[in-house]
C-alpha cells in the first residue's frame, strides 16, 4: 500500500497514524510525499491526515526533519484544522 492508498483509507484514529508512522518508516521514499501534503495550504482531508502522521512519525523520529525544518516549521503555520 502507497501513502495516497493509506491516507484514502484511514481515519484519525491512533492505529491509523501508527499503520501510516509504520509505512514511511518501511517507505523512507514517501517521506518527502507525507512532508509536502502535510505542509500544504490546502485543508483537504489527506492533508490532516497526512499531518498526523507526519506528527506521530517525527516524535518517533525526529531526525526526519532535520534538513527540512525550516519547511516544516512554515508548512505547519498553513495547517488550520482544530483537530
């Protein structure tokens, strides 16, 4: 399963987040995928959850952002959703 397949079929739900933590970290090469939809200005659904995962991920591994945490940091200002 692909991260779009993942994120089409999940809901907010703890094992959710960990099955899409779980694949990125099996997919590394999904990981500039998650990053860029979880930074994104849109407030799409795969957005959220893509964000998620990209939180419940980083705590796991934060070096993942490293090189890419000016970019986080700016993408998750775009993020809006309450939840």
């Amino acid at each position: 399963m692909g991260l779009r397949e993942l994120l089409l079929v999940s809901y907010s739900s703890v094992a959710d987040r960990d099955r899409g933590a779980k694949l990125i970290h099996r997919h590394p090469e999904y990981f500039t995928s998650l990053l860029e939809l979880a930074c994104a200005a849109e407030d799409k659904r795969e957005n959220i959850l893509a964000a998620w995962i990209l939180e419940k991920y980083a705590v796991e591994q934060p070096e993942c952002l490293d090189s890419n945490f000016t970019f986080f940091l700016e993408g998750a200002l775009q993020q809006k959703n309450d939840s």
